[in-house]
C-alpha cells in the first residue's frame, strides 16, 4: 500500500476502485490503520477537494512507476 503523509494525515487510495482513505499518521510516519476512513468529499470545501484531489494524483503515479518499475526488473 503507498501513502503520502501531509499534515498529520496518511492519504491511500484503493487503486482498484480509486476510492481514497484517510489514516492517523505518527510522529514516527506509521499510520494507524485501525482509525482508517474514507474521504467524503460532500463534506469538503472547493479547496480541499482540490487538495485532496492532487494527493490522488500522485498516488496514481506512484502506483504507474511502481508498476513500469516492477516490469523492467521481471523481463
């Protein structure tokens, strides 16, 4: 699992449905992953959607790194 830890908070995303999670990170960057809950974005204002909506992106290219990563050591 990759996460990006900004303010006090772990941001995941479920690549197979791009559903994203926030945890409780640490002092230690360990994020407690029984305090795990889902981003409701009706909540959020415009700027934190926005926010949000960038932390997504770069997990997504995480993820599309690792993968091509993952490629170039298997052939």
């Amino acid at each position: 699992m990759f996460y990006i830890v900004t303010g006090g908070t772990a941001y995941a995303m479920d690549h197979s449905t791009d559903i994203m999670y926030g945890m409780t990170c640490f002092d230690d960057n360990t994020v407690d992953v029984d305090d795990c809950f889902e981003i409701n974005y009706d909540s959020m204002d415009d700027e934190e959607r926005e926010y949000v909506a960038h932390v997504a992106y770069h997990l997504q290219q995480i993820a599309k790194l690792t993968e091509e990563h993952r490629e170039v050591f298997v052939k």
